[in-house]
DNA sequence: TGAATTGTCT
DNA sequence: AGACAAT
C-alpha cells in the first residue's frame, strides 16, 4: 500500500487585485493595475486581456493604456488581512491543518490523511480495483467526507471521473492505488475551491500531486479559476517541456550558474550566446549530470535542484505558525543622505513596527503572544553592488517594547536612539558619509509566549521571575538616563503577567490605560484596541 | 521594478 | 550573525 503524500497547491488569482476588488466591486468590470512607488506589480485579469503586464513601469503603462486605472498598493495591510483570513479559512477544511502558506497567495496542503480516510470507505465498498479506462461505463457515485466524526459532512463526485485539467492532457491507464487517490485528491481540491469562492468570493487557481513542487507547478499551468493534476507517471514528461527558471525554487541565479556550467567550455570561456543555450529541463537533464550541479551549486543545493528537475521533492508541508517568525517594515526611496532625514524616516517605520506588532503579536487582552528578541536593520546603498543587494546588523531588542507603561512617543524615541541609530552607525562604519535607497527595519527571532494560566501555583511558581521582570523594568530607565548602551539590558521574561502587582505605578496603568470596546465591551490596552477593532472586522 | 517573509549556506 | 536566494 501506498503512502505517498497527497498535495494541493492553491494560489489566489491575482491577490492583490482580488482584494481591491472585494472592497470595490466596480474595479471587477474595468481593467486596473495595482502600484507600488514606480511601477505597477500586478493587475487584474480584465487587463492582462488588453496586454497589460505585471512588473511594468507604471509610466510605461499610462503611456501604452491611457485608460488603465491604477491603485495604490504599498500599504499592505488589507492584502496581509485578506491572506491571512483565507488561509484561517482554509486551515478549517483540512484535517490537522496541515496548511503552509508561501507569501501572501499561495498555500500547500496536506490532504494525504482526508485522501485515505476516504479510500478505506472505498475499499470497503468493493469497487476500487474496478476503474480502467477500459471499463468508462462503471462510474460510481462517492460521498467525499470531510470529517472524521460527522458522516453528514462533505460532498459527492463521480468517480474515476478527474475534477479539473489534466497535465500534459494525459489520463493514466488505470485508476487504481496512488492514482486514485490523485482522483479523490482532485475533488477534493475542487470542493475548497468552490467553498473558499462561495463563503469569501475569492477566486483560486489549484494543482493536485505528490509533492508540493509538482502540485505549484501543475497549478501554474491553467489559470484563473482553474484547476491542474499531475498523475507520477507523466511528471517527467510534464516537466521536460518547462524552461527549468520556470520550476519553483530555480530563480535566476540558479539558472544561470547551472547553464554557465554546461555551457562554458573547460577554458571558462562563454562559447555559446544566451540565445542558443537550451534551458529546458529536458535538454538540462541530459547535458548535465548530477556530478555538474553538485560542483557548480554546492553538494546540499545541486543535489536538492537535480532532484528537482526529476520530480523528486521530498520537503513537507510545514504548518505556517499563528505567529510570524519575524515583522519587518521599509521603505525606499531616490536617495538619502542625512543623519536628520534617517532619523525622520525611522522614527515613521518604528511607529509602524509597533503597530504591527500589537496587531500581529498580542491578543485581543494585550497579553503578547510572541516576544521578539532581535531588532534588525537593513539598508541598500545606492548603486553600489548588485540589484538588490543590502547590508543588515542587528542586536537585541530593548524590552520596552513591550512596556505598557510608556508613551508611545517615548518608546520610538528610545529605539530611534538607542536602538536604530547605533545599528545604523555599525552599518555604515567610520566613513560617516552615505547614499541609500532603503531602509528595512525588523524584529526577529520572536519567542512563543508560554500559554497564559489562572493556575494560582504557577504565580507562585514564577514569583521569583517576575521580581527580576520588575528590576530589569527598572534598570531599563537607569540605563536611559546613564546613557549605556543597548544590549546590555536583561531582556524581561516573557509572558509574565503582572495582575497581582502591589507596585503604584502599575496599579495605576492598569486602571488608567485600558478602555472598553464599544463592540465586545471588553476592557483592552489603549494601544491595542486598533488590533482588536480590527480583529472584530476579520471576525464579525 | 516592490514590500515583505522565509529558508539555506557559510 | 549576515549574505544570498526564493516567492
């Protein structure tokens, strides 16, 4: 019996602009593009039909589509929202919730144990072995389940009837083992399809195979609102027709270091232009040899990308976590070139990090889910290296972040100063003179809060923590005022509560800083009832 | 070409 | 820790 996992790859059509388009349904009927600073990253199918492309420079596009109408998309928040809303949705629908998410619009999903709960119903129902191709006339009339417990649950299909496209146009010969549940995996695919499009009106484009790189690419194949699976015994075929920069995780740099090795000759020399080198996994496959990619990759990634190109992928669905694993924040622009104006501009993106982090790392009481421990910087000089290139350094996050008994105002002063300034003076080193277009700020390495109790024994239990919680609080304003430097404060310990402190200061911030919600009533931390609001409209 | 996240490699 | 590569 086979035990080879059953993936589906889903990837919202055209995201950005799906979502401008549930918050205004007339975008539907026209052709737009969504902007961010100068160019258009993606625009909705109504213009890709008129020639419209993504990645276009938006003065171009105005020019060749006076009519285009165009969005501004560099505020990402609602498309973060909508993701993560569908995602929840979808994570609902699939046992275990095994469900990854890879950016904003794509998801894998391990269906492998919904797939088999239903094939033992098969089995037991005596017909699995009967499904040829030969046989067309026996189709069977299947209740999919969708629960364990509640049999009611789920939908019914045709079977061996495949719900969507075929790659490559190929139907296997018989419909027995892995193919059939290849089958089931196809109806399934298609059930979410149709609930994520009828419960949240968003439309998807799917692919159903054994693993997640021949799933995304499968479902790459017929878009918008469409769907692909991949049977094994075609994968090689299917995969030979692709340029090999068109399989995921071969981006540019892979492609041309793998076709620098097959076609420059033993003298290092280029003898072939890029016009004449053929990139196609087939030709790949057959010029090089794993050997070739093991040395000009890398033992780990030649082996992982050969590997590829033959359709092996043993990676899993790894559940994307409730917390991020970082929050980042930037912003470009021409050029910048003052300490005052990297000053102004930081003390913008600090304000953000913050709101983004009562938003994505606290609950609707102002307890922290997660505690960051790392604050990183990031810049890009102006031209100076490759595209895209940029430089970073990082220390610990200073722990009034987390402090509720602070102004806002004073707490992005202190980061600026203590925090931003100095990573950016390590950054650009003694030359003291600089020219960027790009400054990132971030905070990493973000640690899951311990579950909070109402356990009485654990407050006793954790007494001891919470005394070193409040001296490090305390040192905190010391080390402000003495003017030492960051990242010799002991960060405070996470997930602690405070409820029962005798300490005035906060008595007082308990009672001063929370407010009811005017929906929920509850009481909420001032500076978290934006989150909270914004978590009743991703509920309600 | 954009804003952001994640993973790998050294 | 930081650069690089991927989406």
């Amino acid at each position: 019996m086979s035990t080879c996992p059953i993936i589906i790859a889903l990837d919202w059509d055209a995201f950005y602009c799906s979502v401008e388009e549930h918050f205004n349904p007339e975008l539907k009927k026209i052709a737009f593009a969504v902007q961010q600073k100068q160019i258009i990253c993606t625009c909705n199918y109504v213009a890709r039909a008129q020639g419209v492309k993504k990645l276009q420079l938006l003065v171009d596009a105005v020019k060749q589509f006076p009519d285009l109408v165009i969005v501004n998309g560099e505020d990402l928040s609602r498309y973060r929202d909508a993701s993560k809303e569908l995602w929840y949705f979808v994570r609902e629908m699939v046992w275990g919730g095994k469900v990854e998410r890879l950016g904003f619009d794509e998801l894998f999903l391990d269906v492998t144990d919904m797939v088999d709960f239903n094939m033992t119903l098969l089995d037991n129902a005596h017909v699995a072995r009967e499904f040829t191709r030969h046989s067309p006339h026996s189709v069977l009339s299947f209740f999919f389940r969708t629960s364990q417990q509640d049999p009611s649950m789920g939908f019914s299909c045709q079977l061996p009837s495949v719900a969507g496209n075929l790659a490559t146009g190929s139907l296997p010969e018989d419909f027995t083992g892995d193919n059939l549940r290849l089958v089931l995996g196809s109806h399934l695919c298609h059930y979410i399809r149709s609930q994520i499009l009828e419960i949240k009106g968003y439309t998807s484009s799917g692919g159903v195979s054994i693993n997640k790189t021949l799933a995304k690419t499968a479902g790459a194949t017929h878009k918008p609102n469409q769907q692909t699976v991949l049977f094994p015994e075609f994968a090689q075929d299917f995969l030979d027709r692709f340029d090999i920069g068109k399989i995921p995780w071969i981006g540019h740099k892979s492609k041309s270091i793998i076709l620098d090795a097959i076609y420059k000759g033993t003298d290092g020399v280029n003898h072939d232009s890029d016009r004449t080198r053929d990139a196609t996994v087939f030709n790949v496959r057959h010029v090089a040899s794993k050997q070739l990619f093991t040395s000009s990759l890398g033992q780990s990634s030649g082996e992982k990308l050969w590997d590829l190109l033959h359709g092996v992928d043993s990676t899993t669905v790894q559940p994307t976590p409730d917390i991020p694993t970082q929050i980042s924040i930037e912003d470009s622009f021409r050029s910048l070139t003052s300490i005052i104006e990297v000053q102004t501009v930081l003390r913008k993106l600090s304000n953000s990090l913050l709101d983004r982090m009562y938003i994505d790392l606290m609950d609707s009481n102002g307890d922290w889910l997660g505690h960051p421990q790392t604050a990183r910087l990031s810049t890009r000089p102006r031209s100076t290296g490759y595209y895209g290139s940029r430089i970073s350094r990082s220390d610990s996050l200073p722990s009034i972040v987390f402090s509720s008994s602070h102004s806002r105002d004073y707490i992005v002063d202190y980061l600026v100063d203590r925090c931003w300034m100095p990573l950016f003076s390590k950054l650009i080193g003694d030359t003291k003179t600089f020219d960027l277009v790009l400054l990132n700020v971030a905070v990493v390495n973000i640690d899951k809060a311990p579950a909070k109790t109402s356990d009485i024994t654990s407050f006793f239990g954790k007494k001891h923590l919470v005394d070193n919680h409040v001296k490090d609080a305390r040192r905190e304003e010391l080390v402000t005022k003495s003017g030492k430097g960051v990242g010799e404060h002991a960060d405070l310990e996470p997930g602690l509560e405070l409820p029962w402190q005798e300490d005035e200061d906060l008595i007082y911030e308990e009672t001063s800083y929370r407010e009811s919600c005017v929906v929920c009533g509850q009481r909420i931390m001032s500076f978290a009832l934006e989150a909270h609001m914004r978590f009743h409209e991703l509920v309600d």
